[in-house]
C-alpha cells in the first residue's frame, strides 16, 4: 500500500491533542462569573430600549409601503449619502 499524504495521519493526531488540552482547561475555569455594569453603560442601554421602538415602527412602516408598492427610493440622496462616505472615508 502506497501513503502520498501524510499529513492526514498528523492532523488527526493533532486534533486529538487539542481535544484534550480544551477538556483540561474547561476544569479549571470557575463556575460562577460576576458580571458589572457602569451607570453610564446602563443609560446607555435605556437610550437603545427608547430608539429600538422607533426603530421597529420605522421597519414595520417600511414594509408596509413595500407591500403596497408605494415605497420610493430617492436617488439622489442616496448618491449624496455615498458621496459623502467616501469623501470622508478615502482620506
């Protein structure tokens, strides 16, 4: 029996290895993780809550005009909206 490609032999033994080496490691990590949020990390998150709703009726109100067919793309703003990124990005 000819063998061309011994790395297949390697590979799994290396996988293996590292198979153990996760199994080691994952004992020796604590149980519990403790977790605390700044005050400005939680206005934060209340400022998302608040622009996440708008977000959701902007989405909702958008499908709707897709669904009816009376949703229009302005071109123009688009084209000034890329514009605009690339001027500022290709600096």
């Amino acid at each position: 029996m000819r063998i061309n490609d011994t790395r297949y032999g390697f590979y799994s033994y290396h996988n293996q290895a590292n198979r153990f080496n996760i199994k080691q490691s994952s004992k020796n990590t604590p149980t519990s993780t403790e977790v605390e949020i700044s005050s400005r990390g939680r206005e934060m998150a209340e400022a998302m809550k608040f622009g996440q709703t708008e977000r959701q009726n902007r989405v909702q109100e958008l499908k709707q005009q897709i669904a009816a067919g009376t949703y229009h793309v302005d071109s123009k703003k688009i084209a000034e909206k890329m514009i605009d990124f690339w001027n500022n990005h290709s600096k």
